[in-house]
C-alpha cells in the first residue's frame, strides 16, 4: 500500500478507494473518517445498496495491489450523491450481481456479449461498476462512443454563432434587403426561446421514453439501448462517456430539423435555440457528474438530483438541465433534505 492509498477494511477483506474517494457519492467531507477503518457499519448506517456492495468489488485489494479498474477517461475530479436509503445489503443479490458480472469478459468489446446477461440485462446494467469498458472492437467505431467533454463547445458554439448572427443578419438587421418575413430583435429573441423550450421538451422526451425504454428480451434491443444510454448507467463515473459524440449528434440535429423546416416559422432561428438548449444540457449533465457545486445553487440542486435518478429512481428524475417536465409528468423526485452540505 502506497501512502497515497485509501485503505479500508470490510468484511474481513481489505479495500483501496484511492481512485473513488473523488467519486464517491456522499462527498470527501464524509468518506475521510474512514481512512484504515472497517467501513461495515457505515454502510448499513447510510443505506447502500446491494448496487454498491457489488460495485465495492473493483476496489479490492488483490496481494496488496489494486485491482486494474482504470476508466477509459480520467477519473472524475468529483462524485454524485445517493440521497435516500436503499434496500441495503441483500447477500444473495450481490452474489447474483458478481455472477452476472462473471458472464462477460470485460478486457474484450461488450456489445457483443450482452446475449450472457440478457435475461437480467435491466437489473445487471443498474448496477454500476468502476472499471474499462469497450463497445466495439474496430478502433474507429470506438472511437465514436467517446467525447472529451471540451470537443462539444468547441464543435457547436462556432455553428451556434454562425446560425445565430446569420439569421440575424438576415431577418432583423437586414437594412434594404428587408422582406416580409423580416423581424424586429424582440421577435428574434421570441424564436430563440421558442427553440429553447422544444429543446426542453426533447430533453425529457429523449431521456425518459428512448434511453429508457424496456429493450425486453430481444438482444439486438438490448445491444442498442446499451449503446445510447445503457453504458451510462452501467459505467457513470467514465468521463468520456457523459457527452455525445459530435459526429452522431450532427446527424440527429440534421434529423430533428427537417420536422423543424415543414412545420414552423423561422425554423432555423428555433433550431438555433435549440443548439443552444442542446449544449448547455450537455454541460450541465458533464458538470452534475463531475463539478464542485456549492449549496444553495441551482447546479447543486441538480447534481443531487441527478444522482438521485442514477443510484435510487432510474424510472424517475429524467429532466437533467431543468425539472420542469417531471412536474408536468409526475415522475418528479423528492430529494431528501440533508442537514449539512456535501463537498467534492
């Protein structure tokens, strides 16, 4: 053990969070106590479940070193938290858990062997783990399954700005070239918000009804929910695996535009807003995973949310950058009041 390392002792077996301590759900403010300490009772004191008894596993310390659990991305500099109790430990669910986790070779491409878990597949991919994972075994497909968080902004604000001084140009300081379709700025602002909230509406849609549907038994809908969201769930502390790809997400833009183009007014105007909907969810939702919020602060609120969704209620919580359509849709989430802040 290194002095670097984060010992902890459970079940008579000895642990090494050094790599989670940034992760871990509770915050550094609580997890510190632990140090070289059994770290039992305080699990069964908070609530964990048997999600995370499995997910435990990756830390164990195998003659003295660390098991190899390295994420594809850099750890995250910070974690999530779990608000509520959960069931707590179930002996038999974990050891099911570690049998399900046995089926698959993890060191080779997952997507393909999703058939050895498939009767299980909702209980097996709501259980986190903290290790690799590979999608495909072409190193250009992979290659599309991972973002940088920074290629995002760096990919959309510069059409964002394009679109949005464009449409400007064109439809409100347009000078003599002005037409009947011409705008003035309070308009223009009207459109962008208009876009804005389809944004919103497709936010929740997208999340509740597509990444979460029931894949059920068929394992071609298995390996395509795996491929869109389920890996998130199953590996949620990647960093590189929290924003979407660029080139997949040009691709859908385009196909969200064409209903954009028939049936609305301005629709690259809306569709601006839109983008400008899109990234900022796409920042929030890298930020809630891996950012430093303080308490009392929107983004503090969502991360708890957020977390709440990951670790408690996969079927509720879906809105990420806002929770306004979980009002509307009942699947709104009561995150516990804490009596103290949570710190990363």
């Amino acid at each position: 053990m290194t002095a670097s390392g984060f010992p902890v002792e459970f079940a008579g077996a000895n642990y090494d969070l050094r790599q989670f301590v940034r992760d871990h759900p509770g915050g550094v403010n609580t997890l510190k106590y632990y140090k070289g300490k059994s770290i039992l009772k305080a699990m069964e004191k908070f609530g964990h479940s048997s999600s995370a008894y499995h997910m435990l596993n990756d830390f164990k310390l195998n003659s003295g070193e660390l098991l190899d659990v390295n994420l594809t991305g850099s750890v995250s500099l910070n974690g999530r938290i779990i608000t509520n109790a959960e069931a707590g430990r179930n002996v038999e669910e974990i050891m099911f858990l570690e049998e399900l986790e046995a089926r698959l070779d993890w060191s080779k491409p997952l997507l393909r062997q999703l058939d050895a878990i498939a009767p299980h597949y909702h209980l097996w991919v709501n259980s986190a783990v903290y290790r690799k994972c590979r999608l495909f075994e072409s190193p250009v497909l992979e290659s599309m399954t991972y973002t940088a968080w920074y290629l995002v902004p760096a990919c959309w604000v510069p059409i964002i700005l394009y679109l949005g001084i464009s449409e400007l140009c064109k439809h409100v300081f347009c000078g003599v070239s002005c037409t009947q379709d011409s705008l003035v700025l309070y308009q223009y602002v009207y459109h962008i918000f208009v876009g804005l909230v389809i944004w919103t509406v497709l936010e929740y849609s997208l999340h509740r009804w597509v990444f979460h549907l029931n894949p059920g038994s068929s394992i071609t809908m298995i390996k395509i929910h795996f491929l869109i969201h389920g890996m998130h769930h199953k590996v949620p502390f990647d960093g590189l695996r929290q924003v979407f790809p660029p080139v997949p997400a040009f691709l859908l833009a385009y196909l969200f535009y064409i209903p954009l183009q028939m049936f609305l007014s301005y629709p690259l105007i809306k569709f601006t807003g839109g983008l400008i909907g899109y990234l900022t969810y796409d920042m929030i939702h890298y930020y809630v995973h891996h950012g430093s919020p303080k308490d009392g602060t929107y983004l503090y609120a969502m991360k708890r949310y957020h977390s709440n969704h990951h670790f408690v209620n996969h079927d509720k919580g879906f809105g990420i950058s806002s929770k306004i359509w979980d009002y509307v849709f009942k699947t709104f989430v009561n995150v516990r009041k804490l009596g103290f802040s949570l710190h990363w």
